[in-house]
C-alpha cells in the first residue's frame, strides 16, 4: 500500500470514529428554534404566541393530532406558521413531533 492510501485510511477512521461520538440532536434541542413562538412550554404565551393566538401544545386539539398532521404542519406550515421544509431536516421534525408529545 502507498503512503497516501495509509493516510487517507487512518483520516477516514478517525472521522468515522468522531461521527459516532457525536451525540444526535434531539426533539428538545431542535425545539428551542420553535420555543421562540410556541415557548418553551409549548403554551404559546410568548409575546410573538399571544399576538399569533397560538394554540397551546399541550392541548387536547393538538395533542389529538395525528404525527403525520403534526409532520404536515411543520413542515409545509399552516395558517401564520411558516414551512420548515429546507430549515430542518426530515428526522429534526420527527424528532420535534416526538418531543411535543411529551408536552400533554
């Protein structure tokens, strides 16, 4: 083997070894960009959730929705909430519909 191909085996291992370390982001991390409207009680009682009257998350309405409703929401957007299709990433969505959840 050359020494280039020994080098760029080693990096390659070495990256490989710090992508597994890093830990993944998780529906509370992903939330705080939403806890600027919806707050980080998801009760919407920040000044920009009383002004867009959001609904509460913990709320029997919302929590009856399906995760793929919620999925639909965030990332298209629906009435005064703006798409997040192209900001966050299919599994950061998933992540965040499953951290709502945990709101009821």
């Amino acid at each position: 083997m050359t020494n280039l191909i020994r080098v760029t085996l080693v990096v390659l291992s070495i990256a490989l070894v710090f992508t597994a370390w890093a830990p993944a982001e998780t529906g509370a991390d992903v939330y705080k960009k939403c806890a600027v409207c919806h707050g980080a009680d998801g009760k919407g009682q920040t000044p920009m959730g009383k002004t867009m009257k959001l609904r509460d998350l913990a709320s029997p309405d919302v929590q009856k929705q399906t995760d793929a409703e919620l999925t639909t929401i965030i990332t298209k957007g629906k009435n005064k909430m703006p798409a997040y299709d192209g900001k966050l990433t299919k599994e950061q969505i998933d992540e965040v519909v499953k951290y709502i959840r945990t709101l009821k």
